[in-house]
C-alpha cells in the first residue's frame, strides 16, 4: 500500500530561526527531514506514520565544512558525497570517507546526509561506528539553548536518542590528532555494494616500537545501538599484536558483546565476524 501524499504536510523554512520556531511552537508535531533516503523507503511502502515535515534542505546554518587548528566542523546536512570529497577528511578521518563509500548507491551519497544517518539511529548505519572511534561531539540547539554533548552519550537504546522534541541536531565535531593512527574499517553485508551491514567494524590504533599505545574498536550491526569495546581496548593497550594477544582480544570481545539476531543474521554468526574483523584489523598492525 502506497501513502496518500496529499495527507502530508512538508514546510521548508530559509532560516534557522524560523525551524527552530516550529519544533518550539509545536514539540512533537514536527519531525525533520534532511536528506529523506530513509524516510522516503517508508513513504513508499505507506509505512510512513507521521504527517508532517521540516525539511531543513534550505537552512544554511546546517551545512558546510569548516576546519580549524583543533577541530574539523561538519554541518548535519553535510552528505555523503561531500564527506568523501573533501581533502583534510580523507586524509585524516578515513574510517569516514569509508562509511560514507559503504552508504548505499551513489543517488543516495548524494542526497543522504550525517545527520540523517544519525537521527534516524539504526544500529546499522554505517558511519556511527567511525564517530565513536573519532570520540565525536555534536552540537543540538533549539529555541532554548545551543548545548555540545560527546556523541557516545547520544544513543540510549534501539531508536532512542538524547535529543528533545523541540531540539535539532546541527553540528558534528571531530577533534583533529596530531599522532600517526593505522586506521581499518570494514563493512560485512549480504552483498558487496547498497546492503544493509550485518556487521560494522572501525578500528584506530598508535603504535609506539610495536607496541598498541592506544586504541579505539568500535562495532555496528550487533545490538540496539553502536558500541565501543572499551575492555578490548582495554585489553590491547600496552600489548603487543603477536597471535597469542591476537586470541586473547578475540576471547575478551566475545565475553564484552552480546549480538542479537534479526532478519539479517544470527547471533553466532555476528560474533564470528565480529572477531575475525577484530583479527584482520589487529594483524595489519604488525606490519
């Protein structure tokens, strides 16, 4: 069954102020809408529960990409597209230009954007992974306050997010490091290309004569939200990378995840490949 599209209704304000305004006049009526590559799929099959719309398309304050000494700065509707089009992030922030070549097909980079992929909060989106590795901070506002909050504290649960009716998402933050990072990211779907992942692995790691001086994992696809293996990490700090440290990371993350089944997969199986991913990011840290 396909949606009536005259029962929608969809504003599309020019000013920040004017958005801000709606959400703040009527909390919960109004559900934003960036680039609509999800919604879209829900309005096509008449799934589509809400009824109306802020499109935040032709507000300026929600894009860009500005760089400073400390921070790179990118606006919630910067798209896929522009992520991996941009020079400082492909050299320094690789696990996202990656997430952002994984999302979808190339109508969908085009159109769809981080924030987006953010507020819908799918386990499964696949550029939330490399934000917990970038220890990301975003930025919500509303007509009330402007407030940064460390993007690990966001999500509370599957679909559950920090945010209020009246607030929106605007910004997100990546602090910039000046150490040498090997970097892996790793997408695991039924196909190739345009699947949902079964299993999302971003790994960072500084290597000092060998050695894991620190290190950030992080995992999509295996609970109601993202995670960081913060006692894998934990684990590895200090260790070198041998194939006995390798066994023991893979054991510490079994105990430390619990991966669910759905539709996608099993529960068996994502484990499996969450550990084989944690060994083929581990192995190329040795080299």
């Amino acid at each position: 069954m396909r949606a009536y599209i005259p029962g929608y209704d969809l504003r599309v304000p020019a000013k920040l102020t004017e958005a801000l305004g709606l959400l703040s006049g009527e909390p919960g009526m109004w559900m934003p809408f960036a680039g609509g590559t999800d919604l879209m799929v829900l309005l096509e099959a008449g799934k589509l529960s809400h009824k109306r719309f802020l499109s935040l398309r032709k507000v300026a304050d929600f894009r860009g990409i500005e760089v400073t000494a400390d921070a790179v700065l990118l606006g919630a509707m910067t798209t896929y597209t522009e992520i991996q089009q941009h020079p400082l992030l492909r050299m320094e922030f690789p696990l996202l230009c990656a997430a952002a070549r994984e999302t979808g097909s190339i109508a969908t980079q085009n159109r769809g954007t981080l924030g987006g992929n953010i507020m819908n909060a799918s386990p499964a989106a696949d550029s939330p992974p490399a934000l917990l590795v970038y220890d990301a901070d975003i930025e919500i506002i509303s007509s009330r306050d402007v407030r940064w909050q460390p993007y690990h504290e966001f999500h509370t649960g599957y679909k559950e997010m920090r945010i209020a009716p009246d607030e929106l998402l605007r910004a997100i933050r990546l602090p910039r490091r000046t150490e040498v990072w090997k970097q892996h990211y790793r997408k695991v779907g039924t196909r190739k290309a345009q699947a949902i992942s079964k299993v999302c692995f971003a790994g960072a790691a500084q290597m000092e004569a060998g050695t894991i001086r620190d290190v950030r994992i992080a995992l999509g696809s295996i609970a109601p939200v993202v995670l960081r293996a913060l006692k894998t990490e934990n684990m590895l700090r200090g260790a070198k990378p041998t194939p006995r440290i390798v066994t023991e990371a893979k054991e510490t993350l079994a105990r430390e995840i619990s991966p669910v089944d759905d539709i996608r997969s099993t529960a068996r199986y994502r484990l499996r490949v969450a550990q084989n991913l944690l060994e083929e990011f581990l192995s190329q840290l040795g080299r």
